[in-house]
C-alpha cells in the first residue's frame, strides 16, 4: 500500500527555559495528530490564536525542529532519519515553505531572479543555463509571472504580492508534492490577498500539491480549507472536514470562530454588492 504523504503521529514539543533553580517549560504543541493521503492534493489549514503552536508544528514538519516525542513520516520515513546532506536536499525539494513577509525572504540588495536561478541549480539536474532558464520561466507560469516580466528587478521593485508570488514559485522550481505556508498573507495588502489565496487553490487542483495553510485569519481559513484542525494552547480542539467542523462547532474556540466567519459571509455579502475584497476577522 502506498504511504501517506504526511503523518503526524502523536506529536509533543517542550520548550525548557531557565536553570535548574528556575526551570520553565512550554507545551508549545501536545499530543498532535494528522494525516495527508498521498492521493488527495488538499489545502489542510491549521487554524489558532497567536501562541497556539502553529509555528512549532510547522517547523517540526518542515523538519527543522525536532519533536520531544511522537513522530512525524513524510511518505513513510520518518523525518528523524533525514541526515544527510543529500537526504535533507531531497526532502527539502519535495517540501517547501512559504513564509510570513515575503520582503524578510529576499534580500534586498539581490536581484529577485538570482534565487530562483539558485532553486534550480540546487534542486534540479539542469545541464545548460538555458534548461534552467526554462525551469525558472515554467515555475513563474504557475503563479502568472514570467521570467521576462522578473528579470532584473530588486524585492523594493515588487508589491508584497508579486514577491509572495515570486516566493512561490522559488517553491514550486522543484515540483513539490506539499508547500507549507505560514502566515502567507498576512503582510500582504488586503487587495492582494484573495490573488494568493486563490493560487494555493490552483496548485492543488492543477499541480497536485497540498498545502499546509497556517493562520490565524477565519475569512482565509474558510474560503480555502478542505480540512482544517483548530489548535488552542498547543492542542487540537477540534478538526475534521472543513464546513463540517464550522457548521457544527463543539469547541467554545470552534464556536467563537463560527461567529467570526457568519459575520465574515456577512461582509462578503456586503462586498458582493460593492465589488470590494472580503473583509477578513482575525481570532483574538
Ligand atoms: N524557541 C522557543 N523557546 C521557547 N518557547 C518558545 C519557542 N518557540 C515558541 N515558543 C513558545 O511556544 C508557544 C507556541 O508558539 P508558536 O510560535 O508555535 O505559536 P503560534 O501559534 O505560531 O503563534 P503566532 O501566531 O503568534 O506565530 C508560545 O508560548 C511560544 O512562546
């Protein structure tokens, strides 16, 4: 049978802090668990309020945190045994992250072109400059740029949504089965927003790739979400289908989000009328 994509099984992280007079420790993620089928491209959202632990199990994903206990398999191999050199690039060219600001991912006095030149070079067994050209231009096709349209320009010469979608597409020059994006739009103007949000949703259903979406935003959560787990002070609350979980919401955190998205769909009701962007709500 062919393994899942991802399983997290059971995970823990405790962050110690102090000596040994005054030792503090922080259950920043409890007993979490969930699974991606290998199958099913999906956009699951991990949803909670700031300190909730979104952070630490994403980077316990991406493999640069280990957990204290449990244990997390991409494709069957636990992520523990990934050591190597050569075994951390290829887990890292089939999982990627895409981060909060995309201004602190680029530096701003390195032309935007040169990382995605360097993606290819590092991830991909491309033999000429033209092979690599032509990799860069497909991967800037996916998120509607062109290699035509980036060559030469510095991060200050971009909005914050051409560089998040410039970042992306760094992401996809490997042909990645899953992105996880923390925080991805949430320093992006609020005009720009939906374009990011509705590319996730493209490279799902046209590419195959699943999305770990991380935020503390509901509108975002629930425009684009299949499945989402809800996290309160390290621990899932609650989770499951999407629309399921919001139509009928268990959790006190679950129902004060339900509150915030009616009065969300509200606000889109509202924008319909105007032809403006949807308003987003924030959990507090
Ligand atoms: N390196 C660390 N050392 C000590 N404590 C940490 C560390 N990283 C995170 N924490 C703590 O773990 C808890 C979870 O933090 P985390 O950043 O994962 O939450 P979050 O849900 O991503 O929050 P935010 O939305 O504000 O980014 C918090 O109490 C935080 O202070």
């Amino acid at each position: 049978m062919r393994p899942n994509l991802l399983d997290v099984e059971h995970v823990n992280k405790t962050f110690t802090r102090g000596g040994f007079v005054s030792r503090r420790a922080t259950h920043a993620v409890s007993d979490v668990s969930f699974s991606l089928a290998a199958d099913k491209p999906e956009v699951f959202t991990i949803i909670g309020e700031s300190g909730s632990g979104k952070t630490t199990l994403a980077g316990m994903i991406l493999n640069s945190l280990a957990p204290t206990s449990g244990q997390i398999r991409f494709r069957g191999e636990n992520l523990r045994n990934i050591r190597s050199r050569r075994a951390r690039i290829d887990f890292m060219s089939h999982v990627q992250a895409i981060f909060q600001n995309p201004f602190d991912a680029f530096n701003p006095l390195k032309r935007v072109d040169r990382y995605l030149f360097s993606a290819a070079n590092r991830f991909m067994e491309c033999r000429t400059f033209d092979e690599t050209a032509d990799r860069v231009d497909e991967s800037l096709h996916k998120v509607g740029l062109s290699l035509a349209e980036v060559r030469g320009r510095y991060p200050h010469e971009m909005s914050g949504g051409q560089l998040q979608r410039v970042a992306i597409a760094r992401a996809l020059v490997s042909s990645p089965s899953l992105i996880v994006a923390d925080e991805p739009v949430s320093m992006i103007d609020a005009s720009l927003r939906m374009t990011v949000i509705n590319l996730f949703k493209k490279l799902r259903d046209e590419f195959g790739v699943s999305i770990i979406y991380i935020t503390h935003d509901l509108a975002t959560a629930y425009y684009i979400s299949d499945r989402l787990i809800i996290m309160q002070k390290g621990k899932v609350v609650e989770g499951g289908d999407a629309r399921t979980v919001l139509a009928a919401p268990q959790h006190p955190y679950s129902i004060k989000l339900r509150q915030a998205v009616l009065s969300v769909d509200d606000a889109w009701r509202d924008d319909s009328v105007t032809g403006g962007i949807p308003a987003t709500a924030t959990a507090t």
